[in-house]
C-alpha cells in the first residue's frame, strides 16, 4: 500500500515562561520616602540549552523630605540580567521579553534608603511548528481544509509628542507613563497600531505639592510583508523614553509643557495557511491502521473596549485623619484579571495611586491607596490591558479616603485551532471477499456519506453512484445497495 505523506512546517508561539527578578537602587540622604517609581524596559533575550538569558533596564526615581522638610527628588538607572532555566530551551528558539514590576519595597539603612523592585517578566518562545500529515496514496481518503495559524514577529519603533499648559509648577518632580494599546488592524503590508499614554506628572508649586495627567494618542505603522486585510494581530507597546520640557510663566500662574515619547513596540501577525490534509481514510480491500494526531495553532481575535466610571471606599497603607492635608494623587496604576460569577463574566481588580498628604506639623507623607473594582466585560478567553486615569481623592468621613477614576480596558481575544488528522497509516489484514454481486444494507438513522462509504469499504463516488435518489445523512428505514462487478 503506497502513501503520500507530507509535512506542514510553520512559525508560532510553542511555550510561554513566567519568571521574576529583584533589582535594587541605594539613594543615600533621605529622610521620608513620598513616592517612589520603577520604569523597565526589556533590553533583549537570548535562548540557550534549557535557559532563557534575558537583560533590561530600570529607572528608579524617588521624591523625598529631607531633614530640612524640604521636598527633593532622585534618580538613577540600573542595568539588570536574570536567567530562567526550563529544559524546553533550545538555541534555535526565538525570545521575546514582556516586563513589569510587580512590587516596590523601601527600607532603611542608616541615612540611606535601598529601593527594591520585583520585576516581573513573560517570555514568549517562538519556533518552528511542524507536524506530519497523510496527503494521499492508494487509500480512500477524506480531505478537509485544515486551519493553521503561523506567526511572523514584526518590532518597530516611533515617537509621539504633546504640548500642553497647566497650572504653574516651579520643578517637576516625578513622572509615570502607562501605554495602552486600542486598536491593532493589519492592512497591506503594514500592521497599525493605535493607543494611549496616561502620562502622570508629580510637580512641586511653591511649598506645596500637585499633580496633573495627560491622555497621549498615539500611532506606530510597521512594515510587515505578510500583513494583509483581516488579518489578525497582536502586540505590545513599551515607553522606551521620556523627555519633558517645561517653560513656567509665574505671572499667568501657568505652565507649558512640551512631552516627547519614544515608544517601542512587538508584535506577532497571525496567517491562516489551509493545509489540504487527510483528515480520514480506509482501503477497500485491507484493514488499514491509522495513527491520528492534532494539529494545533494559537492565535487571536477580536479587540474589545470597555470605559466605566468607578468610585467607592479606599484601602489605606497608613492612616490618614482631618488634619491631613491632601495634596497630590499620583502613580496611578490598575491591575485586572477575569473572573467568571454566577451574573457572568466581570473584569475584577484593584486602580491604585500614590496620595501625598502634609499634616499638622508641616510634613509630607505618602500613603499608597487602592479602590477595588468588579465591572461586567463580555469576554471569556481574553488578554488583558488597563488603564486608569482621572483619578481624584478627598476624605469626606475621618480616616475615611473616597475615590473616583475613569478605568479603560483593552481586551483581545485568544484563538485556538485545532484539527485531528492521519499522522500515518499502515496495511493490515486482508479483508475476506464478498462474492455476492447486490448487497442490500440498512444503515444507522444520521450517518453521511463519508461514514456509509467506510463502512460499505466503498467510495462515496461509488456509493452515490449506486443510489442517486438517497440524501445525506441518511434517515431511518432507508436501504442502501451495492453492487459488485462479477471477476471471470
């Protein structure tokens, strides 16, 4: 018995890592930590035998009271490296690194404060996907088109800039950008994408403190030659830079403010290949042993968006009274998983801040606070983004801090195809031989013509042939006739 066997060889995602490292940064002469921010950036990842090497970078900054009860700020950059070993590595994989801190922790060491950020990281492993797939030969056989994503990674790079004015501001003291991605379309040969960076901006005005935000579109066109209308795509956008540049007029009690982004951005375009595989198959004249196996791509799909407006009771870090000041929110970050409830799908997490507050005594402090959220999203299997920006506190009760924020999410959802097919397939035993020239059979009520032709060890061309009045899938009480040409 001969066969046709082939092989399907594509491109995609073939494992996803999760990892983390700590990195520190030691600022020395300060007195009270306000508020303190971690910025990363992947630098690249190489893939070694059962080891992932990934680099990046960190910009810490931290505003301070001094000893003096002045307000200063600080900076500094750190390089970092990690590892993470997984015996699923192999050199000819391709890495891509998605990181983040997940938690920044202070503590004291004499006049210094060591800063430290857990960073977390998701490294996506793309590869060549291929499996082995029965194309014909001497068997009857079932053909079905086959769906089969494979990716083609794409980066690119582009810089967004605003000019605005706000109120006056004598230093700018810390800022935090959070890119969110709105809209991935592929047209030909150019993956688009489109979004926002909520820039959050800590200023110091005389004395006092204040903060402001900004909503920052953005567009990155990338050259991609396999993108084409409806495609599908994915990606992730990174804030590579950040210049700002501030012209105050204290006369008109105002300030202008010109922002430069660079931002960086990966992707992965999703092509649908159809694979004309053998999906089943029998030969008329022997057993024939079939090894079946799956043939699996990942992808995605459709991008949702959802803007709700949320409010309610904070949970404090410290404690705060009526003789506190509230001065400044900032920081603002929001963090967000699916949760399946009785009532149905809901985004669930928490939008959290950094609220500096000067009490009785002239000093500052910062008290981190988070406003839980549970918000209906239709989605099931979905990546996904948030943002939370307009975000503003007061304290209406004693030691009671309320809270308000506009919450963005950007949902995309997750594609899985997968089809069973003929990995192979052997001669077995022959199959003894009818001598009859007319067979009269009754078949099960439902079955097509694929599963009668299998059953009969006749083709369905044949079948057809032999009863062209009989439809598909057949009914009860329906006969099925075969005849057989006589051997002399």
């Amino acid at each position: 018995m001969k066969t046709d066997m082939q092989v399907f060889r594509g491109y995609g995602k073939r494992k996803e890592l999760n990892a983390q490292t700590a990195v520190e940064c030691r600022f020395g002469d300060v007195q009270t930590v306000l508020s303190v921010h971690c910025a990363t950036t992947p630098s690249g990842a190489e893939v070694g035998n059962g080891e992932v090497r990934y680099f990046g970078k960190a910009h810490f900054s931290v505003v301070y009271e001094d000893a003096e009860k002045h307000v200063c700020r600080a900076e500094k950059g750190v390089e970092w490296s990690a590892t993470v070993k997984d015996d699923f590595c192999f050199p000819a994989l391709t890495a891509r690194a998605d990181v983040a801190p997940e938690n920044l922790s202070v503590r004291k060491e004499g006049a210094s404060v060591i800063v430290t950020a857990l960073i977390g990281c998701d490294l996506s492993l793309y590869g060549e996907q291929a499996f082995n797939y029965l194309a014909g030969g001497d068997l009857i056989v079932r053909r079905d088109p086959v769906k089969v994503l494979t990716a083609h990674l794409v980066s690119g790079a582009a810089e967004t800039e605003d000019e605005f004015e706000t109120d006056y501001a004598s230093d700018i003291l810390q800022h935090a950008e959070t890119a969110v991605l709105n809209d991935i379309v592929c047209e030909a040969g150019t993956l688009r994408l489109e979004g926002d960076v909520n820039l959050c901006v800590l200023a110091l005005k005389g004395d006092a403190l204040s903060s402001f935000e900004r909503l920052i579109p953005f567009r990155i066109e990338i050259p991609c030659e396999a993108a084409t209308f409806g495609c599908s795509a994915e990606a992730k956008i990174m804030v590579g830079s950040v210049s700002l540049h501030a012209d105050a007029d204290e006369e008109r009690g105002k300030c202008k403010l010109l922002v430069e982004i660079a931002l960086l951005a990966e992707g992965c375009v999703f092509e649908e290949v159809s694979v004309d595989a053998v999906t089943d198959a029998f030969s008329p004249t022997h057993n024939a042993e079939l090894v079946f196996a799956t043939a699996e791509s990942a992808g995605v799909g459709e991008i949702r968006r959802v803007t709700e407006r949320i409010s309610g009771k904070c949970t404090l870090a410290s404690p705060v009274d009526f003789s506190d000041r509230l001065q400044a929110l900032t920081l603002q970050r929001a963090e967000a998983n699916l949760v399946k409830t009785e009532e149905g799908v809901r985004a669930e997490g928490v939008a959290a801040a950094t609220l500096i507050v000067q009490g009785a005594d002239g000093t500052h402090r910062g008290i981190e606070v988070g406003l839980p959220f549970s918000v209906p999203v239709d989605a099931v299997d979905c990546t996904m983004q948030a943002l939370v920006c307009g975000m503003s506190a007061r304290q209406k009760q004693e030691g009671e801090i309320e809270a308000e924020a506009t919450l963005k999410l950007t949902m995309q959802e997750r594609r899985h195809y997968a089809s069973r097919i003929v990995a192979s397939a052997e001669e077995g035993e022959a199959l003894p031989a009818e001598d009859s020239a007319i067979s009269v059979y009754i078949p099960r009520a439902g079955d097509g013509l694929w599963e009668l032709a299998k059953q009969l060890k006749k083709s369905p061309e044949e079948v057809s042939a032999s009863n062209p009045d009989m439809e598909f899938p057949v009914k009860e009480g329906q006969r099925v006739i075969v005849y057989r040409r006589r051997v002399k």
